[in-house]
C-alpha cells in the first residue's frame, strides 16, 4: 500500500492488486502497536533515501 499519498489524499494504492480506495484498518492493541513501529521504520528509512 502507498501510504503517503492515502495519508494526503484519502485513497491508498495496492502495489500488489492496483486497488485504489478508501482503506479501514481494525487492530488490537498489541498489533496496533506493531503496525506504528513498522510504519516509523519504514519512514525512515524512506528519509535515508
């Protein structure tokens, strides 16, 4: 998923599928948790590039 241009515009884009939409997200907690630590890892090393 493109998560900077859904966090911009609302609609996210699936690399894998081409599904370009509205996207819902249901976590418990602990992986919701998991989720925030990937998403930071994943911006920085985003920024590094």
């Amino acid at each position: 998923m493109d998560f900077e241009t859904g966090f911009i515009t609302g609609k996210y884009r699936c690399g894998n599928c081409g599904y370009v939409g509205s996207i819902i997200f249901e976590f418990n907690d602990e992986n919701y948790k998991k989720f925030l630590e990937q998403l930071a890892e994943e911006n920085k090393e985003k920024s590094k590039s």
